[in-house]
C-alpha cells in the first residue's frame, strides 16, 4: 500500500490519497498542474512537507536511495550518462525479455545512444525504470513518444507490472489509455483547488 | 651567497621594455597604452608594499603576526577563488567552500612543509611560512578554481543525468561519479604537465629567484622539488576537497541535486 498524507508540492494544495498493490492510479490535470512535481516528491527527488507510506514505512524513515529503489520515478524523457545503454542497467540483468517485451532488438544495448531514436530510449527509459522491480512505479508519460504498435506493447508491460502486484501511478495525457490502465483517477485541478480521486468510469 | 642589489635606475632600465610596449600601442592605435600602464603601476606599488609590510612582519617576534597574514592570505584566496567561479553557490556557501577548502589544505600543506620537511627556528618564522603558504595557496587555489568550475558546469549541464541516476537509487556521489572525475581530471591535468616540463621548458620562478640571490644551483633545485611536491600534493588534495565539498553542497541529505543553491547564471 502506497499512502500519501497531507503531502504538500511546492505551490500545490495538500494532496492525499492512497493505491494499493496490483492498481493503477492515473495522475491529471492541465499542464502545470503539478503532475510531474507530484511524482518527483513522492520518490523524494523533490523536498515537500507531509508524509508518504510505502508498506507503513516513511519516506523519511528509509535512506533515500533505498526509497528510490522502492519507489522509481520514471521521467518522459530518460536521461542517459554513458555511452551505450548496456551501462545503465546493472551488470548481468537479464534484460532480454524485458527488451523484447517493448519491441526492441538486444542488440540495441550495445549501440551508442545517441544512435537511438526518441521512441527506442523512451521505451529502453521505462525497461531501465522496472528492470530492478520496484514496488512502486511513478510512470511520466511513458509512451509519448511511441507510436501505436510501440504503445501497446508499452501498455502490455505495464499491465503485467500491474498483475504481478507492483503499484502504478500513471501520468498520462491520452485518456484512452488511463482506461486501459488505471482503475482511479487523481485530478488535479490546477487552479489552486484540492485534487479529488474519481473512478475511472465517472 | 651574495647578490646584486638593484638600484632604482636598474629598476626605471628594466621598465623601458614596457614604454616601448606603450609606444607600440600607440602608434598602432591598440589602444592599450593607458590600460599597460595603470597594469605597470599596480604591480610596482603592490609588490613595494608587499617587500614593505613582509620587512615589518620578519621583525617581528610574536607569531601572533605570523598567524595574522596567514589569515589574510587565505581570506584574500578564497576571495579569488568565489571571484573566478562563473556559476557561484548562494551566499555563505561559496566563501565558506572556498575559505575552508584553502584554509585545510594551504594550512596543512604549509604547516607540514615547514615542520616536516623546513624545520626553521622558530617554527613559526615568517620568513618561511609566508612565501611557502603563498606559493601553496596560489596553486591550490588555481586547482580548486578549476574543479569547482568543471563540476558546477556539469551539474548544471547533466542535470537530467545526475537526476536519473538520484532516481534509480544512487547515492549522491555515485550520481556525481562522471562529473566528478572530469572535474578532478581537469583540476589535476595541469599539475602533471607544470611537473612534467619542469626545468625543461624554464626554470620555475622560485628556483630561479634563488640562484639569483646567489644560492648553489643544486641546491636551489633540491629546494624546488620539495616545493614541487608540497604544491603539487597541496593542490591534487585541494581539487579533491573541493570537489567533493561542491558535490555535498549540490546535494542534501535526502541525496537530492540541489542546483538551487547555485546562485542564478549572470549572463
């Protein structure tokens, strides 16, 4: 169970909320709502008064890089700091079929980066975000930049994360796929007043 | 050990290379005769007042004095040091980094010098300490200049790569691996290259400045290299302190990057 309590984003009303494993929670709102800093503070990337639970542990309570192991934000743009992706992920991950899940060749691993298009590091940004299975994914747009074929098998791998219990929290800006994915919804207004949870439904 | 005293007219022989820089200038239009000379002037009452307050300072007894301009250098490096810097940290922070940084190291580097390796009578004799701490701060002060430059540059350059890094579980240092090793690289390169050339390309100032005086050339060299150590190791640990104080203050606790605390970009 994730539980976010009276968590304060800079310049945003208290939000609180909760997911419990094997759910998908879709984020939205307008852009500069406060969608991307509401993940950043809750992988503490960002400082914000108020408190998140991960399993009845505080964020505060867990070394940070623990808790980001826990609790990965992904952003919509993966950043890279080496020259090939092999070097990104830890050393003898069994990345293959995660690969293979989105779309891609292996083979991708060992070529530079910036050799890449935007779409084949976006979908290798979210197969670095799960590869060390953490409890909790803050996903940032992870298919904006993927075409249709790309997306659904995004999609997929999203969805078997879901099942195999992991929490999700999606930001997305295609309301076809939070219906596909998520289960509520958490909107934020983004005119100054409290985000509400709805059903996906309403 | 004797030397030739200069006279004032030896000194008003050497300045006519510089007027007829000024008198080039001129008749090319560079317009750079009047900024030559201002140059000229402050460098002659500057190195003056310094021969006249170290005459006073020697003379003196009390290491009270000693301890005075130890603590004006270092203030006056560290200074230069936040001066240098394009992309400087927030109010106390960067004077604080910098003071500290030269202050630890200047301090031990000199200090160890003088003790260890000098060993004058009296210890605190300012005849060794001042001209040794100089040479110290001033390097050490180029090295911690261009680490600190290197890493501030990266941070704000490999924002989104330090932060992805933060995001998958790093530590901040393992987060600041890339950019910290290219900033010691940086601060450590020239240090190599001024040992390296060492006495091939010219002789280096102080050993020069001893042979002058009269000093046995081989001893004069023995003199260097002690210095050459105690410089170079001074400013490979200074870079090094430096930098990973610039990676503390980038950062917090909670390991976050924290360019916040860079003060805005002046351009």
């Amino acid at each position: 169970m994730l539980r976010v309590d009276y968590l304060a984003v800079s310049g945003l009303p208290p939000v609180s909320f909760e997911v419990a494993p094997h759910e998908c929670l879709a984020v939205e709102g307008p852009s500069g709502a406060g969608k991307t800093r509401l993940l950043r503070a809750i992988a503490d990337l960002d400082a914000a008064d108020g408190f998140v639970y991960l399993e009845g542990a505080e964020r505060r309570e867990v070394p940070a890089p623990e808790w980001r192991r826990r609790v990965r934000y992904a952003s919509a743009e993966p950043a890279w700091w080496d020259a090939r992706a092999r070097e990104h992920f830890l050393a003898g991950a069994k990345l293959d079929r995660l690969i293979l899940a989105v779309g891609l060749e292996p083979s991708l691993l060992d070529r530079p980066i910036s050799e890449l298009s935007t779409g084949e590091r976006q979908r290798l940004g979210l197969v670095r975000a799960l590869a060390d299975e953490p409890r909790v994914l803050l996903l940032d747009e992870p298919t904006s930049a993927l075409d249709a074929q790309a997306t659904a098998l995004a999609e997929e791998l999203i969805r078997f994360q879901i099942l195999a219990g992991r929490i999700v929290l999606l930001v997305s800006h295609n309301p076809a796929q939070i219906v596909r994915l998520a289960s509520t919804r958490l909107v934020l207004p983004g005119d100054g007043r409290t985000a509400v949870v709805k059903s996906v439904a309403a | 050990m004797s030397y030739i005293e200069l006279s004032g007219t030896d000194l008003a022989l050497a300045a006519l290379l510089l007027i007829v820089n000024g008198a080039i200038s001129i008749a090319f239009r560079l317009g750079l005769a009047i900024s030559f000379g201002i140059a000229a002037v402050r460098m002659g009452v500057q190195l003056a007042a310094v021969g006249f307050v170290l005459n006073f300072i020697f003379a003196q007894t009390s290491p009270l004095w000693t301890l005075l301009i130890v603590f004006v250098m270092v203030l006056v490096a560290g200074y230069e040091l936040v001066q240098r810097q394009e992309r400087r940290f927030r109010s106390w922070f960067a004077y604080g980094l910098g003071n500290a940084t030269l202050l630890l190291v200047g301090g031990l580097a000199t200090v160890y010098a003088i003790v260890v390796v000098v060993h004058p009578s009296p210890w605190y004799a300012p005849r060794y300490i001042v001209p040794i701490l100089g040479m110290v701060l001033g390097n050490t002060l180029t090295s911690c200049s261009l680490a600190l430059q290197t890493l501030t540059e990266g941070a704000v350059r490999e924002r989104a790569a330090i932060e992805a890094r933060i995001a998958l579980g790093a530590t901040r240092t393992e987060a600041f691996a890339t950019v910290l090793r290219r900033a010691l690289n940086t601060a450590i390169t020239p240090l190599l290259n001024v040992m390296s050339v060492a006495g091939i390309v010219s002789l280096p100032g102080m050993m020069t400045g001893q042979i002058l005086a009269g000093a046995n050339p081989a001893e004069a060299a023995k003199y260097q290299i002690m210095i050459m150590f105690v410089l170079t190791g001074a400013s490979g640990l200074g870079a090094f302190a430096a930098a990973f104080g610039g990676v503390l203050l980038l950062t917090d606790a909670r390991h976050r990057l924290r360019l916040d605390r860079l003060a805005p970009s002046p351009a």
